[in-house]
C-alpha cells in the first residue's frame, strides 16, 4: 500500500504530460531516481537550503558501493570520448562547491534551451510554478520554486551494475 501512495504522490508531483517520453525508458539503459522533496506546504526544493540537501543526496548516491566496490560513479553511461557520467546538467550543477549559484543557470520549466539544444525539465522538477510574465517564445518560463526534484543516474549494462 505504502508503494501505491508513493506513486500517486509521484504522479502527482511529476504529472505524465507525454506518454511517449514520460515513460522512463532510456533507451534500454538501467537507471536509478532519486526524488528529494520540501514537505513544507509552500515547501521550495530550490531555496538554499534545499540545494545543499540535494548536493548532499547526490554525493551519497554517486557514492554507493556493492561488497565487491561497484558504484554508481563506476557503473554510470558514461560518454564515448569521455570518462564522465551521462547525467542531466543539474547533477552536474550539484558537484560545483557553490550549487545554489550554479543551479540557477538551469531553472527553466518546462525546458532548458541553450541555441538549438534543448534539456527537459518536465521530469527533473515537480510541483513547479514559473514566472508567468516571463515566458519565452518556445513557451518556457523561469522556475519561482519546485516542491521536489528528481535526479536520474543513468548505469551502464553489465555484471557489476547488476550487483
């Protein structure tokens, strides 16, 4: 019953807009989401204080290990001409010793846009309300505050992610 409530609150927080891209698949890969939430009423994920709770969960998660020393770090998608892990600009935006600057490149809703680029933020961010006076011509807004955030690590297939 607990897992039911849980995905109601989730459908809740991150509504399914598109079936097609709101179906977690990535191409075939394994994942891992996490979601952090501000529980308050009027809770903001993205105060300062939420950020740090969110830098602090990304280092633990990136941290985990298996008995025989596999981790997310190590078992992540990483990059063909690189050895960093194929992760959203957020996760990215966490590692940064100051996140809560960092991050604020990145609060557009529904997506990012950086010149013929585009990064969908309708699965990062949930319970998301916008500047409504400040929509661009593609229809994205800046965020004002989100209730919850999600953080997708993408791992490679294979023995050791298994574990």
């Amino acid at each position: 019953m607990q897992s039911l409530r849980d995905l109601k609150e989730l459908l809740h927080l991150f509504p399914p807009r598109d079936a097609q891209r709101d179906t977690y698949s990535i191409f075939g890969s394994k994942f891992v989401y996490t979601v952090i939430e501000d529980e308050r009423p009027e809770g903001n994920i993205l105060s300062t204080d939420g950020i740090h709770r969110m830098a602090r969960l990304h280092k633990f998660v990136m941290g985990l290990e298996t008995i025989q020393g596999d981790s997310v770090s190590s078992n992540c998608l990483k990059n063909r001409d690189d050895e960093a892990c194929t992760m959203h600009p957020m996760a990215f935006a966490l590692e940064d010793e100051s996140p809560e600057f960092a991050i604020q490149f990145l609060l557009r809703y529904p997506s990012l846009k950086f010149g013929d680029f585009a990064i969908d933020n309708a699965l990062v961010f949930g319970g998301v309300k916008v500047e409504p006076k400040s929509i661009d011509r593609d229809g994205n807004s800046p965020i004002r505050s989100s209730k919850a955030v999600r953080l997708t690590y993408i791992l490679e297939t294979g023995e050791s992610t298994e574990r």
